[in-house]
C-alpha cells in the first residue's frame, strides 16, 4: 500500500512497510504535467498475468508490487487488495503507469485529478 500526496507540483507516492522490499522502492516522485489520467480500477489487479517482474514480487491473491513488464510498457505496482487499487497513467516517464493500493480509493483519485 501506499501514501499519496501531491505538492509543489509533484504526486509522490511513499510505499509503507514491508513493501518497501517487496517493491524495492519506497518512494516514486511525479510530476504532475507527466500524468495522464486517473482511475479507480479494482479488475486490472484481479488479472492473474501483470507481466515480467524485474525487480519485484508476485504471488498471485497475496501481493504484486515492484516493476513489471507487460505489452511493452513499464509499470509499477504495489497491490494486495484489489478493491483499492488506483491506476495513475504517465507519459515522458521511466514507468508508463502506476497501479498502487490506497487506503480510499475514491479520495485519491479525487485528490490527484483537482491538481491536474
């Protein structure tokens, strides 16, 4: 899971725990002018195929976070509920989307389109 916040121009996303070392990362910084949409989407976690993790971790109905390949495209994830998942669409960026769990789903998404 993690924390969304945006400021100064930049949606940064702070990974919390554990999933630090299952995503290897902790933190993912945004530009706000790099975003190119917004969405709830609790299916494209339900999918059992996210692609080719590198560096990562999957185990299918437990946790999918870290960078995966899929299409062609780089995408990071850090999911285990995907009722709360967000998809966050990118452009000029080292990932093409992100597909995060957040506490509320409905308030993120909110949050990230008014800075848009």
């Amino acid at each position: 899971m993690v924390d969304v916040t945006v400021a100064e121009g930049k949606l940064t996303l702070h990974v919390r725990g554990v999933d630090k070392i299952w995503a290897f990362k902790s933190t993912v910084e945004i530009p706000l002018v790099h975003i190119g949409g917004v969405r709830s989407d609790p299916e494209v976690a339900r999918s059992w195929w996210h692609g080719m993790r590198l560096p990562g971790t999957n185990v299918p109905g437990v946790i999918t976070a870290g960078t995966f390949y899929q299409d062609g495209k780089r995408i990071f994830w850090d999911v285990h509920r995907p009722e709360k998942t967000i998809v966050i669409d990118l452009h000029d960026e080292r990932f093409n989307a992100l597909i995060v769990e957040v506490d509320d789903p409905e308030a993120a998404v909110k949050m990230i389109s008014n800075a848009l």
